[in-house]
C-alpha cells in the first residue's frame, strides 16, 4: 500500500479528508471482491455506507469512518495489515475509535459476533450508530440484489431478520436513516417471500 499522509492537519477541508480515506479504502481493498454472486470490487460497499451517510446528514467523521470501516478487519491476511495505530495517525482518534465501535472481533466464533452486534448495538456513539445502520442498509441491498454464493433462501432471511435485530438498537440518532432502513428491509422482505 502506497503511503498516505500520516497526520491530519487542523485545517484540511472536510471533503479533503473524505477523498483521502476513499483513496486509502481504495488501496486496502483492491484485491477484495465481495461475496455476492456479482463478485463486485469490495470498495463498492464501503462507498455506498458512505454515500448513504453522506445523504442523510451523518457527521463528516462517520462518512470517514464508513469507508474505512472495514480496512481493519479486511486486511488482516494482507502483507500490510491495517491497524487501528495506522488509521488514528492518518484520520484522527476520532475516526479510529468510530471504526472500532464497529468491527467485529475476529477471534470469536460468528454466532458470538453476531449476538454481540445485537447487544452492543444500543452502547454505540450517535456517530457508530449511524455507521452501523448505514452498513446494515448496503448489506440487506446486497443480500437482496446479489447474496453470497452458497447462502439458501432460508439463510438470507435469518441474515435480514438479524440486522432487523441489530438496527432496533441503533434507531433513534438519525430519522431519515432509520427510515431508510426500514424500505430497505420492507423491500428485502418482500424480494424474499416472493422468491419462496
């Protein structure tokens, strides 16, 4: 990975910042594809939970935080591994601390993960809670459009019933993301039941 910038200057413009952590998601995910049938470039994803927050008012250090969100738990196999050191040297403490409320500790089996993302969800900053929603807005638009090769019917509604579970712990921040939600899981629900 090509070096970035390593101190984020008081006086850099907010979209400045915004293009600096797509470039570095860029470089961190360029050899990721997502799971889908599509095999779409990773970025992809983290671009979109941006965009969505950039759309409906989130704070500028949640839209970095958003395509950043994943560089972490993405790259752990990669020659150079992103740490959360690199991203509060090159972003701030404040975006770093917003990435960590929201990745999943690897070590632990998924069922722990995912039942941890449905009690913790509620503990989040207003900033993580967003974010949080915001992905969970991308995934529920992925499992409907393109799901994960190998995922039956059956798993993808238990997936759109789980983020369903985690998003009740994240309402209340930011009401045009929550309804924002709430479409996309009615219209993941429904491409669902239609398909059974």
């Amino acid at each position: 990975m090509d070096s970035l910038p390593l101190s984020l200057a008081a006086t850099e413009a907010p979209l400045g910042v915004v293009m600096r952590a797509a470039v570095f998601a860029g470089r961190v995910h360029a050899s990721h594809r997502r799971k889908g049938d599509a095999q779409e470039p990773y970025v992809n994803h983290v671009l979109e939970v941006a965009e969505i927050l950039a759309t409906h008012g989130a704070p500028v250090p949640a839209i970095v935080a958003a395509l950043l969100h994943d560089t972490v738990e993405d790259s752990d196999t990669d020659p150079e591994p992103t740490t959360l050191a690199h991203i509060a040297a090159a972003f701030g403490e404040e975006v770093a601390g917003i990435v960590a409320e929201v990745s999943d500790d690897k070590s632990l089996p998924k069922e722990t993960r995912k039942a941890l993302q449905v009690r913790q969800a509620p503990k989040k900053s207003d900033a993580a809670k967003q974010l949080k929603l915001a992905d969970k807005i991308s995934n529920l638009r992925a499992i409907a459009a393109s799901p994960p090769r190998g995922w039956d019917h059956a798993r993808r509604v238990e997936y759109v019933g789980w983020a369903g579970r985690v998003a009740a712990g994240l309402r209340g921040v930011n009401p045009a993301l929550d309804a924002l939600f709430d479409a996309t899981y009615r219209d993941a629900m429904a491409a669902l039941a239609a398909e059974a």
